[in-house]
C-alpha cells in the first residue's frame, strides 16, 4: 500500500512524519505520474488559494479530482476546504469530492487560532483528541453522504464519504497518530 502526501504547499512534511510513525514509507506527490503510483492520497494543511494556484500549475487539478472518484483522500484543514463542494468566500471552485458547505477563515484571524480538546468516534468507540485548530474553515452544511466522526463543541470538526476524510483541524501536529491511522484503514 502506498500513500502519497501532496507536496506542493503547506505542512505537507508533517504528514509525513506521523505516516513514517505508522509504519508506512510516505511517498512526496508533486505530478499526475506520482499521483498515479499511490493507493491513497493526503492533502495538508497550507493556503487553500495558494494549493489551488499551485495544483492548477503542476496540472493535478483534474488528476485529483479523478484520483478521488476512485481512491481516498484525507484533507486537513486547507486540504478540506480544496475537497469541499461549496466554499463562498474562496474565490475558486473546489474538487466537489465531498458534499460540503465550508466558511474560510470562519473563526477569525490569525490570532484567533486555538488547540481544543476533539470528541472523534467511530467503529463503536470514541475519545478525544487535542484540535489545532489554525485559521480554520468551519463546516456549514453537509449533504446525506456525508457521516460526522468528530466535533468541537457543537461543531462538526471531522468528517467522511465512501472515499474522503476530512478534517477542519490538523491532526498531523498531535502526538496522537489515530486520526491517519484511521485513514490508513481506509485506503
Ligand atoms: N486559512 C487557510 C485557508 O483558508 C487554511 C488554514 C490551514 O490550513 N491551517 O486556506
């Protein structure tokens, strides 16, 4: 099994250091040859303006969104807000691979940003996991094929469909390795 990391922007390097923590040999994605070598796909944490100029350049746009009618792909933070279906304050489309209503920047500026604990569940089980939550999107909507697997507070904080992970914080700067694994599962 090979799991890519989109290395194009953003803390991509992070990723990759919780996969090798779990055992994998993460293989950096840069072209559609890269992206077509990997079983599953992890798009990070960065600017989503920027990741989509940058994906646009390195001509992985359409790529990833076929990529992702077939294989999984987890996205944190910028990377859910590039596989939502509806961001209003993006001036890009995104992917569409999960159906998702998503506000940038929704809890303020920079400044704003906070670690919080995270209620994830799922398999039968739930605990809790710190949230960096960093210039975060929040999710405003989701269609039916979307299942919630975790939540700050009252908001929905992670996510999934047949083939997507998403989460709005990033747990690839935690110790606690359960949110890839989980992905891991997936793919
Ligand atoms: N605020 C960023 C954006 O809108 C996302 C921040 C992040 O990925 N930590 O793209």
């Amino acid at each position: 099994m090979r799991v890519g990391v989109l290395a194009v922007q953003g803390d991509y390097s992070k990723h990759v250091d919780i996969l090798k923590r779990l055992g994998q040999i993460p293989y950096l994605v840069r072209t559609e040859a890269e992206l077509n070598q990997c079983d599953g796909l992890i798009i990070p944490g960065g600017e989503s303006t920027t990741l989509t100029i940058v994906m646009h350049k390195h001509g992985l746009w359409e790529p990833l969104r076929h990529f992702g009618e077939r294989r999984p792909i987890f996205g944190t933070c910028a990377g859910l807000i590039i596989l939502s279906s509806r961001t209003p304050n993006h001036p890009f489309d995104p992917l569409g691979l999960i159906d998702l209503t998503v506000e940038r920047n929704a809890y303020g500026r920079q400044k704003d940003s906070f670690i919080d604990e995270v209620t994830v569940s799922w398999e039968g089980h739930n605990h809790s996991i710190p949230g960096f939550f960093i210039r975060a999107p929040k999710i405003i909507e989701i269609g039916k094929s979307v299942s919630v697997l975790g939540r700050h507070r009252s908001d929905i904080v992670l996510v999934e469909n047949e083939r997507i992970l998403a989460a709005t914080f990033h747990p690839e700067l935690t110790d606690d390795p359960s949110v890839h694994e989980y992905f891991l599962r997936k793919v």
